[in-house]
C-alpha cells in the first residue's frame, strides 16, 4: 500500500459513491440512535426512577381511595341492619304509651 492510498480523502471505498451514501446513512443513524438513549437517559435520571417527584408514590392515593370505598360501603351496611334511627327513640319515656312502643317495636 503507497502513502496515496493510505489518505483518506483518496482511499478506493471511500471514493465510490454509494458506499459514501451508505456509510453517511449508517452514521446518521447510529448518532440518532446515541441521541435517544442519551435522551432516554436523561429523563429517567431527572425523573427520580419513574416518578415526577423524589418521594412520592401512588400508594397514598390508592390507600385513600380504598379506604373511602370501605368507609361508604360500611356506612350503607350499618344503615341496612339498623332498626331504626337514633332520633325515633326518646331516651327517657314520659308515659306507659311511649313505654309500650319501645317495647313492642312499633
């Protein structure tokens, strides 16, 4: 190999045309690639590993809202066993008819 060959600008690949196409077509891909991951990577870093904020998490979230469905379905349960309401009863009789109704059940 002379010293003319071994130039770049007069090296036999990359004189022919198409392979000059293709070598640029494969550098610009593999840069795009190197960008996107260095992207990728960057946002993951700032993110704090998948959240938006360092320390939070949707488990509180989920926690209230599983604890807000047991609190509504034990409501409509105990409103479902009572008899009846707390302002029905009085809490002293006054007379033998009142006595009679809290007895009976009526």
């Amino acid at each position: 190999m002379d010293e003319e060959d071994r130039r770049i600008e007069t090296h036999p690949d990359l004189v022919d045309p198409n392979w000059q196409k293709h070598a640029e077509l494969d550098a610009w891909l593999g840069a795009k690639k190197e960008l996107k991951k260095k992207r990728r990577k960057e946002r993951k870093a700032a993110s704090g590993g998948g959240y938006s904020a360092p320390g939070s998490s949707r488990w509180p979230g989920v926690a209230a809202i599983v604890g807000l469905i047991v609190l509504v379905v034990a409501a409509v349960t105990v409103n479902a066993v009572q008899e009846r309401g707390v302002n029905e009863t009085p809490w002293f009789p006054l007379d033998e008819t009142q006595i009679g109704r809290l007895v009976s059940g009526a």
